[in-house]
C-alpha cells in the first residue's frame, strides 16, 4: 500500500505530474484551478508594503465552485480525497501567510470562511 502526505497529493493537483488530471470531474478540475491560484497568491508578501495579495474575486468563484461540488458530492456519493486534502491546504496557506503579512487580520477572516465552508461541505450528510 502505497501511503501519499498531504504535500505530496497537494503538488501531483497543482502540477500536472501524473495522470491523475484524467480522474477528476469538470467540477473537481475547476477547484484544482481556483486552489492553485490561490496558493501561489499566498506564497509570500507579493503585495506592497508587506502585505500578501487577497484576492476576493478569486475566494468567492472558489466558494461557489465549493456550492456546485456540494450537490455533485450528494449525487455521486463520492468525495475525492485528493479534492479534500487540496482544499484543506488552500485553507492552511491562508493561516500561515496571516503569520507574516501585514494584512493577517484579513487573510483570517478569509481562512475562517473558507475553513468552515469546507468544514460544512464534507460533514452535512455525515
């Protein structure tokens, strides 16, 4: 049994290594996109004067790729793991950079939303 980390499925989704490109749906392709964005956004204080870059536009597709993925995961009954620990780091980028930038009062409210919104999608049929 071959046991992957969280790094590890995290880079094969935001590089095309692999085939796993092949074993997503049009959905779960999209949130790869949306996340790998995000995450390099958040690498670092790329915005002036220290502060790491937001960009809300972004967060707000990804929340309502999160909406469509919802009603995707209750009709396939199947929730990709890959998708889970992707979606588990783009959240984790967001506390970490809050560490470092001058802006981290908001990189949290953005790490608090996504977080719980991520949080709720996987335990509402629990």
């Amino acid at each position: 049994m071959n046991i992957r980390t969280l790094g590890e499925i995290c880079h094969e989704c935001l590089t095309e290594e692999g085939s796993m490109t092949n074993q997503f749906s049009e959905i779960e392709k999209q949130i790869i996109e949306s996340s790998k964005a995000l995450v390099f956004q958040l690498r670092g204080n790329q915005a002036v004067n220290g502060n790491a870059i937001i960009d809300i536009k972004l967060i707000n597709v990804l929340h309502e790729q999160l909406d469509i993925y919802k009603v995707h995961i209750e009709n396939s009954q199947f929730v990709n793991k890959d998708i889970v620990g992707l979606l588990f780091y783009t959240c984790t980028r967001f506390y970490l950079q809050s560490k470092y930038s001058k802006n981290s009062s908001e990189l949290i409210i953005q790490f608090e939303k996504l977080y719980t919104k991520v949080l709720t999608l996987y335990t509402t049929n629990l």
